[in-house]
C-alpha cells in the first residue's frame, strides 16, 4: 500500500471524516423527503428556494438525486429552479417513511 492509500485510510477512520461521510448520504434522503412532502402538499415542482441547501454537500445531494433520478431538474417559474420527484425517488420516499414510522422491534424479555 502506497503514502496516499496509508494517509487515506488513517483519515477515514477519524471522527470527522466519519461524520462528513455519513452527512453525505443523510443529506439526499433528507432532500428527497423534503421535495416529495412538499410535491404532495402542492402538486407542483418545488421551487429550489423552498430548500435548505447549505454549501457543498447541500449542492452535491441535489445532483446525486436528479444523477440517481429520483428528481428532476426544471426550470423554474419564480425560482431559478425547481425540482420534482420521479415516480422511483416518490417511491423510495415512501419506503424511507415507512421505515421511520414502523415501531422498534422489543427485545425480548427473558
């Protein structure tokens, strides 16, 4: 294993980095829920203003969403741009709710 491959492996297993990779898949299924509650609320794509989009990995979790196609990206008519779910992000979003709102298994108690 080569200098850069040891450096790579000593940072992933700091705190930090683990917090910023796990930021960077939280950040789309956050995103995806936030567009597909509000699209049932409205019917209409969400404007990209109504989305809390903060710096980098707010920006990467759009363009891994429309990549991913769970939304697509349309020109907006008061926003720059607006977003709406796909039929697969609007099923995952409903998977991912359902997953939250199912009760914890019990332990079992012996």
């Amino acid at each position: 294993m080569g200098a850069f491959e040891n450096f790579v492996d000593i940072i992933r297993k700091t705190e930090a980095m683990q917090e910023i990779l796990k930021n960077l898949v939280d950040e789309p299924a956050k995103l995806l829920t936030s567009i597909c509650e509000e699209y049932e609320n409205t019917d209409k794509p969400v404007p990209d203003h109504h989305l809390l989009l903060i710096g980098q990995t707010g920006e990467t979790a759009v363009k891994v969403l429309v990549s991913a196609n769970m939304v697509t990206k349309e020109t907006g008519e008061f926003s720059l741009y607006s977003y709406k779910p796909t039929e697969l992000g609007l099923t995952y979003y409903k998977k991912l709710r359902a997953e939250q709102t199912r009760p914890e298994k019990q332990p079992e108690v012996v």
